[in-house]
C-alpha cells in the first residue's frame, strides 16, 4: 500500500514539464509557479487552523476532516490526499503511538491529554500545499510537550537550513542535530519530499544526512520537510489498515510539516495562514 504523506524513501518519479532540471527529476518552480504554491500552501494552513480549533475532548477525528475539508473546498480547492492511491480522507489523523497516515473516522474520540498529529494537503489550481502539525488535547505538557517541541524544532532548524550555496543534505542534518540533541528517536523509514503539481516529487528529503551533500538548494526547489520523531526507537510498524504507521514499541509520536520554497532570498514557508 502507498502513503498520502511522508515520502516513501524511494523512486517517485515526478514528470518534468519544461522547467530547469538540476538533478534527476527534480522539477524547479518559477516565481509564478511558487504565487500560485503558496495560494495552495494558504488554503491548506488555514484548513490546518481551523481543524487546531477544534481538536477538543469529545471531538472525533471524522469531526477535524470535515472541517478541514469544508475550509478547503469553500477555499475554491480540492483536498489532495483524498483518493490518493486510495486514501478515503482529506486528514491524516494520527493519534499518540500512531506517527503518520492515521484514517479519520467517527469511532475515534479525542480524549484529554491524547497526543494528535494532523496532516493535511490542498491542492488549489492544480498546484499543492502540504502540512502537518502535532497538538494535545487540553494544552501541552510534560514529555509529550517536549517531544512536540523538539519536533518542532527540528522543522524550523530544517527550513534555517536551505540557505544559497548549501546542499539538501544540510536541511537533513539540520534536522538530525536537533533530534539528537533532544534524545529523541528520528523516524527514517518516512520522509519528506518534493512538492509541486504532484503531491510527492523528487527529492526525498530524509530527516538524516550529512552536510554537503545531495543537490544544490537553487532557487526554485519547493520541498516538503517533515521531521518525525519519537520518544522512544525510530522503529515503525504498518497496522491492519493498510494506511496507520505507529511506533513498533509504542512510544509517543509528533510530527510538523511544512512546504517550503527556496527562493534568491532564501527559504519561504508557503504553508501559512
Ligand atoms: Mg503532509
Ligand atoms: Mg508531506
């Protein structure tokens, strides 16, 4: 089974349309191209806003996908994972041990102090914008606040990183430093990726690396970084589902996301409100 979010480290093979071709299949995004990404990348932050609203005890995880669905189709836009290799959702709701492509639905009840991970794409003229955020229910505290925090650190380190004349193995050690000096455990059987008209474009962008290496950080390349991590092993196992991904030895899970353009200026977040 294939994922919405999270690349698979492996071959996604994004077609090429013309534009500048600096490694592989690497597409590069015009100035126009990125406008009409970070429309794209508005509309699925305000979609994330408005379901972080909601997440309440009582609240079910069907609840926070209809919100996020009704933000984006009155935005004009279409909710890019639903039907993705079959994906019945427009969120990935992952609750607690669940790291990545959790499926809504209304049996699913959030209660206080449970740990949420929701990822949510939009796609707005054919372009995409791609997201995720990790929150707990009633106000975070203690580990779990920690983690989130680390995690969350780890992205923005991630996004410092795309500086001009660096390379992407930099924004995946930027990434990594961080996890290690949080102790926590980095997540790399998932990773973050390409973004454009396709959900999932080349290159992977794994959350280790060294610096120095992979393809150069040229303006153009817009990538989704989506540090993973864990407070116990990076282990991951796929449930009956064919879609949740949890830690194998249930630890605690959070995950943010952004999609981020590089620009002459250096990096912009395309995803915000
Ligand atoms: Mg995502
Ligand atoms: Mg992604």
């Amino acid at each position: 089974m294939r994922h919405p979010t999270a690349g698979i480290p492996g071959p996604y093979t994004s077609r090429t349309v013309g534009k500048a071709i600096i490694s592989g299949n690497v597409t590069l995004k015009t100035a126009g191209e990125i406008d009409a990404m970070r429309a794209a990348g508005r509309l699925c932050a305000q979609a994330l806003a408005a379901v972080a609203n909601a997440i309440k005890p009582g609240a079910t995880t069907l609840d926070l996908d209809t919100i996020a669905e009704a933000v984006i189709r009155d935005g004009g836009g279409e909710p890019t994972f639903k039907g993705y290799f079959g994906f019945p959702a427009t969120l990935c709701t992952s609750l607690n041990e669940e790291i990545v492509h959790g499926i809504p639905t209304a049996k699913r009840v959030l209660r206080l102090g449970d740990v949420v991970k929701i990822d949510c794409g939009a796609t707005l003229d054919g372009w995409i914008g791609d997201a995720a955020f990790t929150a707990q229910v009633g106000g975070a505290t203690g580990k779990p606040k920690k983690l989130m925090d680390a995690t969350e650190a780890g992205l923005a380190a991630g996004i410092e990183a795309m500086r001009a004349g660096g390379f992407l193995g930099d924004v995946s050690s930027a990434v990594e430093v961080v996890g290690r000096t949080n102790k926590v455990g980095i997540v790399t059987r998932y990773c973050g990726h390409g973004v454009g008209r396709r959900l999932h474009e080349e290159p992977s962008v794994p959350n280790v690396g060294t610096p120095g290496t992979g393809i150069p950080l040229v303006p153009g390349l817009v990538i989704a970084i989506e540090p993973m991590f864990t407070l116990g092993r990076a282990d991951t196992v796929e449930m009956k589902d064919g879609w949740t991904v949890k830690t194998r030895d249930g630890s605690l899970a959070a995950h943010f996301e952004h999609t981020v353009a590089m620009t002459p200026d250096g990096p912009e977040i395309l995803t915000l409100p």
